[in-house]
C-alpha cells in the first residue's frame, strides 16, 4: 500500500509539472526557505489568540497578511506540496473557526486574508488539486460560525457565491474544478437559503434544471454525470415553491425511464418522499409508476444473482480410480514391512486379550458381592431414572426454544443485502415518504397524492416490498448457498410487481454450504423417501384388503 501511494504522488507531481504556479515577489523570495516561512505562520497564529490587536508588534499583522494572501498561494500551488495541501487548507479553516468562536481581535484579518489567498487559487490557472481544494476551502469559509448552544447553524460568507457559480458555470472549466464548485453551492444553498436573494435563487436554479435535462458531457461518464445530477434534485428541491409541481414530474419521469442509471434514477423515486402535496395529477394512477419501479428492483436483483453466481467456484473434476500400475510397482520390501506391521498388531490384541480374562476372573468375588447392593438399590434408581428423565424432557424443550443463532455474514452476502436493502428503501420513500415504508403522521410521496380505489392498490405493493425487504435482511440467510435461494424466491416476488412472467430456474446440482455439491436424486439428500415414491422399493403399499380405510 505504501509503495502505492508513493508511486501515485509521484505521478500526480510529475503531471502537476505543466501547470504555473503563484510566484513571490523577489523582494520576498527568502521566504521560500521553511524557516522564513515559519516565521510567517507564527505571525499568523498570533492574530488566532491575540484579544488586542494594538499590543501585538507592529509587524506582525502585516506579515499575517502577507502569510494569507502570497504565501500560502504559492505554497499551495508547488507540486512537491500536494500531499499536504488538505491539512494545510483544515489548519487554516480551523483557526478561522477558532478565533470567530471566541470573538478574538483578529477575527476580520483572519477571515478577509483566508478568503482571499483561496480565491486567488480558485479562480487561477494553476494545478487543478489545488484548486479544487481552494474551491471547497472557498464553500465552507463562514462568516458566522457553528452556534452549537442556540442550534444555530454556521453561515456561509456571502462573497464565495459569484466564485463559485462563475466556475460551475463555465464550460471550459476543468470537470473537477466544476464539481467541486457545484458541490460548494450545494453547501452554500443549504445553509445560506434564507439569506440569498432572489435573483441568486433563480440564477441558482436555472443551471440545475439545465443539469438535470442534460446528457453527459463530452469527457464525464454516464455514472459520474448521474451523481452530480443528485446535487441538482437537492438545490431543486430546496429552492422550488412548494405548490410547483413541476419538479415531480421531472422525477417521475426519471425514476421511470428504464436507461436512466440506477445513481439518479432511484434518488429520484426517493426525493418524491419530499413532497406532502402537488404530485395529485402526475401521481392519481400509481399503477405504472410502481411497475416501472418494480422492474428497477427486479433487474437490480437479477444483477445480484449473476454477480454472486459468477463467484461461485466451479463443480471439482470427478476423481479418477486409482491406476492398477501403482500396486505392481510396490516393491517387495515395501509388502514385506505391511506383513510385518500386521503381525505385530495381531500379537497385540492377543496379549491384550489374555490380560482382560485374568481380571475378570479376579472380580468375580466382588462381583457377586455387588449384585446384592444392587438389588437393594433398584427401588430408588427407578425413581432417580423417572426423575432424570423428567429433567431431560425439560432440557430437550429448554433447547427446542432456543433462538438461532446467525453465523458471521460472507463478505459477499452482507454487501448484496446491503445494497439491494438501500435499492429497496429508496423506492419505499418515493412512495411513502418513509424508507421503512411506514406511513407517518403526514406521509409524502405516491400515497399522498393518490385516492381510492388506487390508493388501496398502492398500499399492497407497498406491503408486497416491506415483506422483500424484511426476507432480504433476514440474517438467518448467513452463506450463499441460502442467498441466492433466497433471491430466486424474492425475483419471482418483485418479477410478478413488474409484471413480468418469470419462471425460477431449475438447477440440476445444488451447491451445499461448504462449497462442494450434492448429486441429485439421492433419497436423503433433497428427494422424496422411498415411501412417499409408488413402485420403490420399501415404498407403503396401496389400498390392501382388510386394513382400515381401505
């Protein structure tokens, strides 16, 4: 693993090396050197718990300054200095939060020079780690902080907003550079809402509608493109007006459309979890809705048996009879050394023999002693055998009422569970409002947009996937042999919602639970006993005169 991170850093330098880098005013290149700079740091770190700023040298609130806004840019945009750039960039932050939590004197340099020295990287030509990690910086700058006492949340600083929709909107931008900005606005949106003006909600949400009807861009995979969709549902969601049903429809229309990926496809199904009104129109007949899912499920499960199988080992070669040759080729010391180890042991069990009749010829005396005793005791180890045998019963039910216990989960089992556990509730918040599927005091999504009769309807396909998702989280099914029986059951279940016709697949071996295989057509061994086949034999005799019910 070390050497992988290794080699991986020193990939990302030798790539970082076509990028410019921020460059310090020759008159201050001597900070260069690490003891200069960390003169500067210093500097800085006075103005974190400094509670009067006139008593701090005269120097020092400049060389702070300059800390923040020249010489960490340059820092940061060295490729040798990429492996540190996250700790320096939290240390920053950290000290911000620090001082603002105690109202210190520096609170205003510190927030001013932060902000600054990570735009001038943001907005720069410079290495895109760098940048990105300026972005994130830029997103999560506050200018009010976390109030935990008066469950207040943090404030986002309103200058990173214009930055940070100039660089998601920019197409020419590099896609990391414009994923890190949309997920800074996303941040920024959901702490910032009430403050924001309209003008910036709506710039705000004319670029994630555009978004969410897009296709991949040249250079993003389908997947990657599906995930940063998600951010647009969110802002979406948070910015509409909760009589728009605009947004519904658009989610529907996206959970239901068989080649959207399953990343935005299901979140979509979620995200209708959000809404208590507006969906009585697009949602009154659920009936397609619901199939659509369900076919999402079924192939989700599909999916899961095909990966799963395709990790079971293949049936072992029949072991072949031993080659006759082998015998023939003994030599003759080799069958002398058999014989002679075979006499031995004859000989002993002989003297082994002779020695157990001389003892018991010894006890027989005593014998004959005991059996009197033994007599005398038969009244009260009849009744000491009653009592055992009472305590037996009751140890027998004792065990009967055990409850199992679940063996330790396959590694491939638990991850299957868990991801068709996530595919399952995704879709039961879509249609309740509840990822268990309960209905809340005030549910949301299908249900509450839909009437009677269809509601009634709506309500059994729900129970139909709680009843799915309480067997897929059964922990009884503990090795895979018992997962995929269970997934073959379960795809007949949701294969019937989605309205498919589908057969369980018959196998002509069973793999048993240590991996190997039972042969069918074995009595015992998963067919029917000899007495419940006619014609076998030791198979119960049909209708015999004189014997009742005949």
């Amino acid at each position: 693993m070390a050497v992988f991170v290794a080699w991986w850093i020193a990939g990302s330098i030798a790539s970082a090396q076509k990028y410019p880098t921020y460059e310090l005013d020759k008159a201050f290149e001597r900070f260069k050197d690490p003891k200069e700079g960390a003169k500067l740091e210093r500097a800085a770190g006075q103005l974190v718990t400094t509670r009067d700023l006139a008593k701090l040298d005269g120097s020092v609130q400049g060389m702070a300054k300059f800390y923040l806004e020249k010489y960490i840019p340059w820092k940061l945009t060295q490729p040798e200095t990429l492996p540190e750039m996250p700790e320096i960039i939290d240390g920053l932050l950290k000290n911000l939060e620090r001082v603002q939590r105690s109202d210190g004197a520096g609170t205003r340099a510190l927030l001013a020079g932060t902000f600054i020295g990570m735009r001038t990287i943001a907005e720069g030509k410079y290495i895109p780690a760098a940048r990105i990690n300026a972005i994130s910086a830029l997103s999560r700058i506050n200018a009010r902080p976390l109030d935990i006492t008066n469950a207040r949340p943090p404030l986002p600083l309103s200058y990173s907003f214009p930055i940070l929709m100039k660089l998601y909107k920019d197409k020419a931008e590099v896609d990391g550079v414009r994923a890190a900005a949309l997920i800074g606005l996303h941040r920024y949106a959901s702490l910032a809402f009430p403050v924001m003006t309209p003008a910036q909600k709506q710039e705000l949400v004319d670029a994630m509608n555009e978004l969410l009807a897009s296709e991949a861009p040249a250079g993003r995979e389908p997947e990657s493109h599906a995930y940063l969709q998600r951010y647009a549902v969110d802002l979406l969601d948070l910015l509409r007006n909760p009589r728009d049903a605009s947004l519904g429809t658009q989610l529907i229309s996206i959970s239901t459309t068989e080649d959207a990926s399953d990343v935005i496809a299901l979140y979509s199904a979620s995200q209708l979890g959000n809404f208590r009104q507006g969906l009585q129109e697009q949602a009154k007949d659920p009936a397609p809705i619901v199939q659509k899912w369900s076919l999402r499920a079924f192939q989700a499960i599909e999916d899961e048996i095909a990966r799963i199988e395709g990790l079971t080992r293949p049936m072992p070669a029949a072991q072949q009879p031993p080659n006759p040759r082998d015998f023939l080729q003994k030599s003759r010391e080799a069958r002398r050394n058999e014989a002679r180890a075979e006499n031995e042991m004859a000989a002993g069990s002989m003297r082994r023999g002779m020695g157990m009749g001389m003892e018991m010829d010894q006890e027989m005396g005593m014998g004959m002693d005991m059996g009197m005793e033994m007599e005398m005791g038969m009244g009260m180890g009849m009744d000491m055998g009653m009592d055992m045998m009472d305590m037996d019963m009751m140890g027998m039910g004792m065990m009967g009422g055990m409850v199992p216990v679940a063996k330790p989960q396959p590694p491939e089992v638990d991850i299957s569970r868990r991801y068709l556990t996530d595919v399952l509730q995704q879709l039961l918040r879509g249609a309740t409002g509840s990822r268990k599927g309960e209905l809340p005091d005030q549910p949301g999504g299908l249900i509450a947009a839909v009437a009677q009769p269809n509601r009634d309807a709506l309500q059994g396909w729900i129970d139909e996937m709680k009843t799915v998702m309480t067997t897929v989280n059964d922990e009884m099914l503990d090795d895979r042999v018992k997962w995929l029986e269970m997934l073959q059951n379960q795809r007949l279940v949701i294969g019937n919602l989605a309205g498919l016709d589908v057969e369980k697949p018959e196998s002509e071996e069973v793999e048993d639970l240590n991996g190997g295989h039972r042969l069918p057509g074995l009595p015992g061994f998963g067919v029917p006993a000899a007495d419940a086949m006619p014609g076998l034999p030791g198979a119960a005799p049909e209708a015999l005169p004189g014997l009742p019910g005949t």
